[in-house]
C-alpha cells in the first residue's frame, strides 16, 4: 500500500482542524484559492513526496499510539527517519492474538521492553488469550510499573488464578 494513500485520512483531519473543508463547502474558497490555502500541513503533492515524515516526532509518537505497538514497529521500515520513533511512542498495546505463535509474542514483547526508550507509560495494555505464562506477564507488569504506568488494561485468561505483582500497587502514578 502506498503510504501517501493511507496518509490521505490524516490530511482530511488536518484540513478539518484549519477549517479549509469548511470554507471550500460554504463557497467561500474558490478553485484558484483552494492551491494557496490548504494549511501547513497540505500541498498538491506527488506520491514521491512524503510530508508525514516531516512532523516533530512528538506528534508522530502521537499518531502512532492510537495502534498496536506492532503496528509502530512495523513503521520502522518506512525510513531511516523512522526507524526508531516506536521507541518513544508512550503506549504499549500488545496483543497475543496478532501473532501466530505464542513464542514470537513473547520474544516480540520483550524485546519491544528491552528497547523502549520513553521514560513513562501513558498506557499499557495486554491481551493474552491464549497459552498464558505468568512469569512472563509479572515481568512485563513489574517493567511498566517502573516506567510509571498511568493506565493498564488486562484482557488475560491464565490457566489459574494470577495475583497482580506487588510493583502495581507501589507505582507512583496510581
């Protein structure tokens, strides 16, 4: 998929936030006038130019929390700009089922942990619905309480009961 296409909602929303759409179906902008006043954010593009990469990484991290963690990762790919934005995105959402084996969900998890740079954790959330290992959730829950954790969300269903780690209760953002 072209990223220029995918990144076509994103302009719309940008155009929304200026209020160009607005303008253009009350008449108010005219076909001439549409090319000069697009906001900052747009510019009759071709698909070789990419003006997403072009956001500080601040609003990148942004845009990109509102995905799985696997979704930032795979973005690392588009570019050398954008090889290592995933490390500061401030959610993590991880979910067993978007892996078809349990073991590259786990390695998948702790590395993306291993390599994360944010200092705190708006949110971090974890599906895991199948093949359960709870020495591996309690060190996943005990790294997000040292980075602060604001927000956790478990979607679990461990073969036993599973006592949340001592860590959750001392973090300091709860």
């Amino acid at each position: 998929m072209n990223i220029f296409y995918s990144c076509l909602p994103f302009i719309s929303f940008i155009n929304d936030a200026f209020g160009i759409n607005e303008k253009k179906e009350e008449g108010q902008i005219t076909e001439d006038e549409e090319d000069q006043d697009q906001g900052p954010f747009y510019s009759k593009i071709s698909e070789d130019e990419d003006m997403i990469s072009e956001l500080p990484d601040e609003i990148l991290c942004h845009i990109l929390s509102f995905g799985t963690t696997k979704f930032a990762v795979k973005t690392s790919i588009l570019s050398k700009r954008w090889r290592y934005i995933w490390v500061s995105v401030p959610v993590l959402q991880f979910n067993q089922q978007e892996f078809s084996r349990i073991e590259n969900f786990i390695n998948f998890v702790s590395c993306v942990l291993q390599y994360y740079e944010a200092s705190d954790v708006e949110r971090f959330s974890l599906a895991w619905n199948q093949g359960f290992d709870e020495q591996m959730a309690t060190t996943w829950l005990d790294y997000a309480a040292r980075r602060n954790i604001r927000e956790l969300t478990l979607d679990i269903q461990p073969a036993k009961e599973f006592t949340l780690p001592v860590s959750l209760l001392h973090c300091s953002s709860f």
